[in-house]
C-alpha cells in the first residue's frame, strides 16, 4: 500500500469535499487529515493581527492510503480536478522513501 500526502490551501468547506471524494473511491480504506504541528508564526498582539489581508486561505495535510498505483493515480487526477473546481490549491507530497 501506497501512502499518498496531500497538502490542500482552501477552505474548510474544501477539505470536507474532497475528503469525501477520497472516501468514496474504490480501493481506498484510509483517509485523515493530519494535524498541522508546525507552529505559525502569527503574533495575537501583532498590529496586523486578524486583517483581511493577512488571513487567507487555510492549509490541510491530508493522508490517503492508495493500494496500487492505478488507485493513486485515480486519486491525483480527482483530487486535481475537484481542487480546480473549488478554488483550491493541491499538492502531492513526495514520501522520502522514493528518492
């Protein structure tokens, strides 16, 4: 089994749609968001704290197992073309045991 990451810059609404895309494909048993453990460095007491400007879009780690290679190309093309269709921003994170 193949362990697929992806990071997605969209709106929670996004990433609801998208997981469910994922959990209704054949093959696929697994599906999580993880955790962002990486601390951002907004500061509460900051001047710019809570502008418009300064929020956007959140980012999402998502964690798919795909079988087989058929499966997880399945899943890059969905997830792209359902990104595409939300606005969204996808990107598939190379695991470091493939290099």
């Amino acid at each position: 089994m193949s362990l697929l990451r992806i990071r997605l810059t969209g709106s929670d609404d996004a990433v609801r749609a998208v997981m469910n895309l994922l959990q209704s494909l054949d093959g696929i048993e697994h599906v999580e968001e993880i955790d962002d453990l990486m601390p951002h460095m907004d500061d509460a007491d900051s001047s710019s704290a809570g502008l418009s400007d300064v929020e956007g879009p959140q980012l999402h780690e998502i964690e798919v197992d795909a079988p087989n290679p058929s499966t997880e190309r399945k899943v890059r093309e969905a997830v792209e073309a359902l990104a595409f269709e939300l606005d969204a921003v996808a990107e598939f994170v190379a695991n470091e045991e493939d290099y």
